[in-house]
C-alpha cells in the first residue's frame, strides 16, 4: 500500500503444548526471551508481543516490530528458536489501517 506505514509481524510456533507447559519446563528460555523483548521493545523496534491464548496446543507467539531487519534478527535469536523449540516461523510485513489515519 503505497503510503501506508508497514510493520513486521513475527509469528512463532513452538512445541509446547500449552503456555503452562513452556512455563514449567523452561523458565530459562522463557526469562532470556522476555529479555530480548524487553531489549527490542527498549531499542524502540518492537511494538507488542505475545502468546495466542485461544487454542490446544502448540503455542504460538506473535510480534509486531518496525522493520524487516529487527523481525528477522528477532525470529532468528529467539531463545526458543536457539534450543529448536520452535517448529515453524514466519515474518510477514503488515499495514496499520489506522495508523498516519487522522
């Protein structure tokens, strides 16, 4: 869209089968990746991120950052992506209908 602000959205998949489980299994991994977000979100890079709560298993996270760069450089330090807890992810580019809108 041409003159619409676009935004970088992550999307992460793990292995766990419920964000109790990544909790109790991996308190580690889950305080560096809370972290990181932290450090993205400091850097002015990441806007919101989460877990999906709606759904059994696998947890999936999402983030939203402000460049291609930041998402790439995010997916791929991800704690849990390092420790091959993540099955699958993806960074795809996204507008903010609302954003510039006045």
């Amino acid at each position: 869209m041409s003159g619409q602000p676009s935004y970088w959205v992550v999307q992460l998949t793990t292995k766990y089968g419920s964000l109790e489980e990544a909790m109790r299994t991996a308190p580690e991994e889950l305080a560096a990746h809370r972290a990181r977000c932290r450090e993205f979100h400091e850097r002015g890079e990441l806007l919101m991120a989460g877990a999906f709560l709606d759904g059994d298993g696998p947890v999936s996270t999402m983030a939203v950052l402000t460049t291609r760069e930041a998402a790439e450089e995010f997916a791929r330090g991800d704690p849990f992506v390092l420790v091959g807890m993540v099955g699958d992810w993806q960074v795809r580019e996204w507008a903010n209908l609302f954003a510039g809108a006045g």
